[in-house]
C-alpha cells in the first residue's frame, strides 16, 4: 500500500481500509483548507491500484469497509472506477461499504445511471463538504460549485442510493456574516435532506488564504461563544427527515451528538446551557483539526 503523504480521512473512517486513487484534490483552491496544498492532483494508474488491493487483501483479509483517498476519488470516471469496486468486492469477501470524499462538480457530471451502478457495485456512502449556504460566502471561499448544485448533487448521490455526510463550518462567515451563514446553512441542509451532518469549527491554517486573511484583518474570527450562537440556528432551521447529527470533531467548542429532527430540542437545550456557563467549553490548548 503506498501513499503520498499526508493522508487524511474522516474520523468514522477509523476502522477502514485507506486504498489511494487519486493524490491531492482535484479543486485545491478553497481557502480555509490546507489538506491538500503539499500535493499536486494525478489519478493513480489502475495497475497500482489493483496491487495494492492484493496486498491489502493478504494482510488485511477481514477488511469490512474501505475508503477511497484522496480528496475526491469520485472525480475519477465511472468507467475507471467500477472496475476498482469490482476488484475490492472481490478481493474482500466480508466488505460491506466502500465511502469517498466527493464533491458537487464530480457527483454531477456522472449520470443517475453511473451513479447507481457505483451503488450497486458497493459506494455507499460520501462526505461532502458544504461548509456554508450562504452564497455570498460560498464565493468568498472559492467553493468551487455553487449551493445548487451541491444541493442537486447530493439529492442525486441520496436518490441513487448512496448516502451523504455534509460538513459544514461554524465561524465560516465570519463576523459580517455570521447570522446569515448560519441561517443559510441551516435551510440549504433542509433542501439536501442528507443522512448524516456534521459541524465542525473553521480553523485559520498557516499556508492558507484565510490564515492571510485573518492576519490582515480581512476576515474576523467570532468567539468560542458565538459559535454556540450559530450552532443554536442552524439546529433551529435544519428540518430534515432523519439524520445522524454530530459537533465531536476535534476541531468544536461544545461536543454534541443525537438525531434530527428526534432530538432537536434537547441538542438545543444543551447549547444554552452552554451559553449559561453550565457547560465548560474545550479549552483552546485542546482543540485540533
């Protein structure tokens, strides 16, 4: 198995198997994310791809689930990428789940039909991240794709059968945006309906445009407490029919878990305990990405 540092992967993603496909991120121009600046995009060739399932398959032959590096594997064709998919299903007879970063451009230039056969052929799961809907912000950050058609995208991946996790970034507004990113977000979450949601907190990385930014004063970074401000909205306006929700990142103030719309009131509850001071923040010493 070879990778090209650093690697990263989504924390429910523990427990899989890490097969690179692609290196780096087929977009790399957002400005809050430094995952993949060290890295220049490239496929890699199926040839390698399919040694390392052979090699990962005599050390690791129980692997349940994989997940496919790196920022966007679905960029690759489905042509090219049915084949890897066959190859896993295979190679690991208890696989149940194969899962991938994607994002909106990649989603949509496939057609419902690839998109079901990835399905049928075990991709089941994708992370995308929205990190806002507010429009205005989404161009700030050079997104990539407008809140349409992360919107259209994830609507087609759910439609087809393949669930979506949507990210999305307390304090990416900023403080002249915080209310209507928060808001935004909230709302454009209703219309994806994914099955899972997960708020993280921006975090302003040495070597990006937004660290430059808040270094200029161009960009204000709001306060651990108003966090617990946006947080409180966008669990007011996000009216979905059933998803997992989660604030336990590495990177959040306040650790929140439960379901939506089930436990709404209570997630509510505890973020205003929290503003009370009834529940300590994590201090900044503890915070990571």
């Amino acid at each position: 198995m070879r990778y090209v540092e650093p690697v990263f992967r989504p924390p429910s993603e523990a427990n899989s198997y890490l097969l690179a496909v692609t290196d780096g991120c087929s977009h790399n121009k957002c400005t809050y994310c430094a995952m993949y600046i060290t890295k220049r995009f490239s496929v890699r060739p199926q040839e390698q791809v399919f040694e390392d399932i052979a090699m990962a398959s005599e050390l690791m032959p129980e692997t349940r689930r994989v997940f496919l590096l790196d920022g966007d594997a679905m960029t690759i064709s489905a042509a090219k990428l049915m084949p890897i998919l066959e190859r896993l299903r295979a190679s690991f007879p208890n696989l149940q789940r194969v899962s991938s970063y994607v994002n909106a451009i990649s989603v949509n230039n496939k057609t419902d039909e690839e998109l079901v056969a990835l399905r049928e052929l075990g991709l089941t799961l994708g992370y995308i991240g929205l990190e806002t809907g507010d429009a205005i912000v989404n161009d700030r950050i050079v997104k990539g794709a407008t809140i349409d058609e992360q919107v259209t995208a994830v609507q087609r991946a759910q439609a087809a059968g393949i669930k979506m996790s949507v990210m999305t970034l307390l304090g990416m507004g900023g403080r002249d945006r915080t209310r209507e990113h928060a808001v935004a977000t909230g709302e454009v979450l209703s219309r994806m309906d994914p099955r899972y949601i997960s708020c993280l907190c921006v975090t302003p990385v040495p070597g990006t445009p937004l660290h430059e930014q808040v270094e200029s004063g161009e960009f204000e970074m709001i306060t651990p407490e108003e966090t617990l401000d946006e947080l409180e909205l966008l669990l007011e306006h996000t009216l979905v029919s059933g998803a997992v929700f989660r604030s336990n990142h590495a990177s959040n103030y306040l650790p929140l878990g439960g379901r939506l719309p089930a436990d709404r009131e209570r997630l509510i509850a505890t973020v205003q305990a929290a503003r009370r001071g009834e529940t300590p923040l994590k201090p900044e010493y503890l915070r990571g990405l």
